[in-house]
C-alpha cells in the first residue's frame, strides 16, 4: 500500500504545484519524512491521513489508491468476462460489455483498447466504424502505453484498408516500427536463461506463421497464378509448417493448414482437376477437425517444445467453428463437379459429425 500512497503524493503535490516542504510545513513534520513517504519507504501514521487528504481536496480512499484498485478489479473482470465472449465468437455481446464498461470508466486507456478492438469486427457496420476510428484517434492523440498506441495503428490501417481508403491505411501502418526493431526482436538480445529460449519459441511461431501465411496470402489473391504454380508456392508453405511442427503436433495451427489446402482446393476446382480436388479437400476437413476437436495440446516438436496450447485462450471472430464454416464452404457452385462423388460426400458426413452452428 505504501507504493500506491508514495506514488499518489508525488502526483498530487505536482498537481497542486506545492514542494515537500509546503506539506511538511502544514503537517508540523520534517521534509525528510515526507520525502520518505514519496520514495516508498514508509507511508504516514493513520492520523496524518485525513490531514493529507483534505490538504490535496481528496477522499483518504483516493489518497491510499484503494479506488484505483477498485477500478482495475472490475475492468479485470470485464476482461475475463470478454475472453469467455471472445472464445465462443459472441462479438456482439463483447462489444455491448466495453460500451457498458466505456460508461463507467470513460476515460481508461484499457477500457478505450478494448473498446476499439471489439468495434474492428463490425467493420461492415459504417457507423461503428467511424467510432472505432474515432477512439483511435483519440488513443494515438492523448495515450503513452505503446501497446495501445501500436493496436490502434493496427486497427486504423485496417479499417481503412476495408473502407478502401489505401493511402490512409498506408499512413497508419508507416507508423509502426519495422520488424528488427519490434519488442519482440530486440528481447531476443535481453532476456537470458529459460525466459530467453521460450521467446525464442515464440518468435519462431510467430515467424512460421508470417512466412507461411504470407505465401498463402500471395496466393489467393493473385488470381492469374497458374494451379501448378500455386501448387509449387504452397507446398513450401505446407513445408515450413512441418519443418517446424515434426511430430504433427500442430495445435492452433491446424487451422492455418486447412486455410492452406482450401486454397489448393479451391484452385483446383477451379480447373475441374477431381482427384486433386478431393485430395485437397480431404486434407483441408482433416485439418478442420482436428482444430475444432483438439482442446489442450503440450507440443513435443523440438523448436517448440516449451509451449502449450489451450483452446480457451483462443478468440474467434464467429460463432461458429471451423467444420461448419467448411460446410457452408463446400456450398459453392466450383465444387458441384465433385458434388456426386463418394469421397466428396464422405467428407460432408465427416464434418457434420463435428460442425457447430453457434445457434
């Protein structure tokens, strides 16, 4: 308690522009002891408090930060009531707790954060979007936390980027540092012992992911990519995920292979090639539905065997799971050539054994 009441002391005594001594003085004690009390390492007798307080036109509750403290415990459990939104895909339920959490914290950098990154997921929805902006401006404008500042730059650039405005979102995403000068690369240089090779693992994650979703990115946008072409491009993606992961031990990112495959498939729909459709596809439900069934996972490949995976931290962005989005996938008309064949209705059965709706 000592820490929050020294560090409440030095704030108030800068807002009222007064000196250790001005306070000393009105309480007949020694500056030294004052000074003391601003450094942490004592706090005032109890009957100094109400004296404190009045002098600085604050509650004793203020001055000993008990409301601070209350403040974080109940944006802590907006928090913990966001990530259990979060996980199922309930958005709209998540952005109604940080409205109700905006009403009472206004003026919270954390609540602000959370408020913004709920509003990206209805960015279809014009009105909220020019909100979601709007917070943004006003977190880049008047915040200091970093982690904030560089979400918001995020959010900024993509929702500019769906609007269509490029040059805007450009503007934004030239804000952020570059990769060698990220948090996370430059710890690599810090931290020591066990904390230095489980970054280490994270950032090789984190790498495979880039790397990997990048090719698959380049991919499925680039519409004048040949099949065989495509074919070549994400079999190296596919290549850096089992480089890394070796004992099959994919986790999250079973999800990122079936992204894959689905856009092999889709590719080779589109040049009505059956086997390798279905092969494709075979590979894009299996991967579906081990993501969807997989709960807790400890991997036991080499380049990551520090890390855990557990679906609850996990968010999703629908409420629907992976197999049922596959389903409504599997509905469109490039697969209708298939649609007749026992494989291809084998792996409809096999996704509606796990599909969820969300309903």
């Amino acid at each position: 308690m000592n820490i929050i009441i020294s560090e409440n002391l030095k704030e108030l005594r800068k807002k009222k522009n007064n000196t250790q001594e001005d306070l000393a003085e009105f309480l007949t004690v020694s500056i030294t002891a004052v000074s003391k009390w601003e450094r942490g390492e004592c706090y005032p007798d109890i009957e100094f408090l109400p004296k404190i307080a009045a002098y600085y036109d604050v509650s004793v509750d203020d001055l000993l930060g008990v409301g601070e403290i209350r403040k974080k415990e109940r944006i802590k459990e907006y928090e913990e009531k966001s990530n259990k939104y979060c996980n199922i895909g309930d958005r709209k339920s998540d952005l109604e707790l940080w409205r109700e959490a905006h009403k009472e914290f206004p003026n919270d950098w954390t609540v602000l954060y959370n408020l913004q990154n709920a509003m990206y997921y209805f960015y279809r929805d014009e009105e909220i979007t020019h909100e979601a902006i709007e917070l943004c401006e006003k977190i880049l404008s008047q915040c200091t936390d970093n982690t904030y500042r560089y979400s918001a730059m995020q959010t900024m650039c993509y929702l500019y980027s769906h609007k269509g405005e490029h040059e805007k979102a450009r503007e934004y995403a030239e804000m952020a540092p570059k990769y060698g000068v990220s948090k996370d690369m430059l710890l690599n240089h810090v931290l020591i012992g066990d904390e230095w090779f489980t970054h280490i693992q994270d950032n090789i994650v984190w790498l495979c992911e880039e790397l990997a979703g990048h090719i698959e990115i380049y991919v499925s946008v680039s519409s004048n990519i040949e099949y065989d072409s495509a074919k070549t491009l994400l079999t190296k993606a596919l290549k850096i995920y089992e480089l890394i992961y070796e004992n099959g031990d994919y986790g999250f990112y079973h999800d990122r292979l079936d992204t894959i495959y689905t856009t092999l498939a889709v590719k080779a729909a589109d040049k009505s090639l059956l086997d390798e459709t279905i092969e494709n596809l075979s590979n894009a439900v299996y991967h579906a539905i081990k993501f969807d069934i997989t709960e807790k996972l400890c991997y036991t490949s080499t380049l990551v065997n520090r890390r855990e995976y557990n679906r609850e931290g996990i968010q999703k962005s629908e409420m629907t799971n992976n197999c049922y989005d596959k389903l409504q996938a599997l509905e469109d008309k490039r697969y209708d050539f298939c649609r007749d064949d026992e494989r291809f209705i084998k792996l409809i059965e096999d996704l509606k054994k796990v599909a969820v709706s969300g309903e």
